[in-house]
C-alpha cells in the first residue's frame, strides 16, 4: 500500500484480513470498551516506544509471536515454536519482574496473590460475538467461490478481533498481570491460549497430517506451511525482543493493531500524551518497526546471496 503497487499474490486477503481485524476493534470499542479497552498503565513514552521498538523487531526475525507460534505453532508440532513460546514467555515474565518487583517502576500493590477475575463483566458482548462468529463462517461457507476470496480473510480478521476483545487480550494490564507469575498473577489468559490450541490443534491435524482439507475458503490459495526445524539463533533472539517488548507494556501486534484507532480516540479525550494516546502510537510504532526490520533483513540477505553461475560466469570471448 505504501508503495501504491496493485495487490497481487497473497497481499489481497492479508490486506481484507487487516481490515477485519482494525473493524473488529472499532465494534468492541463500541460495544464492550469498559472491558476491552479500559485506561492504558501510566508508563513513561519512552517505555511505550522501546517496547514497540522490540516488539516490531521480534516478531519479524523470530517470525511470529503469542498468535502464530503459540496458537498456530505449539498445534502443528514446530520445534522452532515450542523453542520461540517458552523464550518469549520467559523474557517477558522476567521483564515483569524486574520493571514490577525489583525497579517497582509499576507502583505498589502487587504483592503475589492472585488477581481479582474481570471476566466476564457482562454476559452480552461475549454471547454476541461467539454468535456473530458462527453466523460468519456460516455466510463463508455457503457464498459462491468468487465472493469467499473476499469474505472468508475479512470475517477471520473480525472473528479474531472479536476475540481479543472479548477476552481481554486487548488489555495491556491484563496481560502484565497473566505475565506477574510469581506476584499479581491473573490466570484466565491462559485458558485463551488453551481454547486457542483446541480449537487451532484439529484443524491444523485435518490439513496438515491426514489431508483431509486441502485449501482454505479462498479460491486460488493454499495453506502456508512454515518450516517447523531450523534457522534457531534468529528464532531465539527474535523471541526475546519480542518478550521484552510485550512484558513492557504488554502488547503483541494483533492486540495492536486492533488497538489503534479505539486508543487513538480514547487517547485525544484528555491533555495530549496520555496512556491512551503513547498505547496508540506504540501499536504504529509496532508496524513501523517490523516493516523497517523486513526491509533490512531482505536487504542482508540479497548483499550476502553468493552470485549465481551465470553472473560469475566471464562473458565470452572477452580480453581480460
């Protein structure tokens, strides 16, 4: 988009995906913004920026992150995902608890015990979502093939903004307190990783190991299929940007993204640079971030390429 090219290949149902997911946000601000998007912690810009910074980073070298080695990764058996979830969480714990508990740059009041449970604070929005999302994959499945390339990456992008809002994932609080294992613990993210699995887990088994789907509901498409062995010193070191980044301020980049404009409207209520706003500005900070790293990485890797036959080849009859 940033380069006004035509979308070609897999960029049309990544772009219609990101559309789900930035819409997806803009209804639970609507519907649920007590819970989904309440007051961001009141931590210092500069923290809002370095963990945006990291998190970007980390999540382009170690190639994924909560959603694509924990829901998607853990499921499929990856080696490099049950080696990245493990480093990522445990950089991030750690962060906690050195921001938290050593430097007490958090404030007071999280002495270990377990957090209070917030969810959920009404029965409506969650109820309705769940609904709403069966309702999508029903319209996807029965639509005609040239309007599921279409529907199909826009109702998932949706479902899974739906999703974060409903349980609290967009909460950056929320998240440092599932982070606090050894303090203010709040256990309940946890079942939203563990429902993620069990719902990701057979469907990845049916695509992947028995062949029993062979394409998603998107003429023209196939399954991406990442390598699950390899390329480790990358992976370790992407896993720990990005644990540092999301123990900061607890924020990955599909929360993010859904963050943004909800955080930015919330953000420009009050005197310029609040929570709210330095949240909104960490989740572009984010994407920034991991397109500049992209950037680079496809810059490295093309300089360090060796050359190829026919360009080390001398031309022909040529004196040198």
């Amino acid at each position: 988009v940033a380069k006004c090219e035509p979308l070609k290949e897999g960029q049309l149902w990544k772009m219609l995906f990101l559309v789900g997911l930035v819409g997806g946000g803009m209804i639970s601000l609507g519907l649920n913004w007590e819970f989904s998007f309440p007051p961001a912690p009141p931590m210092s810009f500069m923290r809002y920026l370095l963990a945006g910074i990291s998190v970007g980073i980390g999540t382009r070298v170690g190639k994924g992150c909560t959603s694509g080695h924990g829901i998607c990764g853990l499921p499929r058996f990856s080696l490099r995902s049950w080696i990245s979830v493990p480093t990522f969480m445990g950089v991030a714990a750690g962060t906690i608890a050195i921001t938290r508990h050593a430097l007490k740059s958090d404030g007071t009041g999280y002495s270990p015990r377990l957090a209070e449970l917030q969810w959920p604070p009404q029965w409506q929005f969650p109820l309705g979502a769940f609904l709403g999302s069966l309702c999508l994959i029903v319209l996807c499945v029965l639509l005609p093939d040239k309007f599921k390339m279409f529907m199909s990456p826009l109702s998932s992008g949706l479902i899974f903004a739906l999703g974060l809002g409903a349980s609290g994932m967009t909460n950056p609080m929320k998240v440092m307190n599932f982070l606090d294992f050894g303090g203010y613990w709040d256990p309940s993210l946890g079942f939203v990783m563990g429902c993620g699995i069990f719902i990701s887990g057979p469907a990845f088994i049916l695509a992947e190991q028995m062949g029993k789907v062979t394409a998603p509901l998107v003429e023209g498409c196939k399954f991406e299929s990442p390598p699950k062995k390899g390329n480790y010193l990358p992976l370790v070191i992407g896993a720990s940007f990005f644990g540092l980044g999301w123990g900061l301020i607890g924020l990955c980049p599909g929360p993010a993204l859904a963050s943004i404009i909800p955080k930015l409207i919330t953000g420009s209520w009050g005197s310029p640079w609040t929570p709210d706003f330095c949240l909104a500005m960490a989740a572009v900070v984010i994407c920034i971030s991991w397109i500049a790293t992209d950037r680079a990485i496809q810059f490295v890797s093309v300089q360090t390429q060796p050359p190829s036959a026919e360009s080390a080849e001398e031309p022909k009859g040529q004196t040198v």
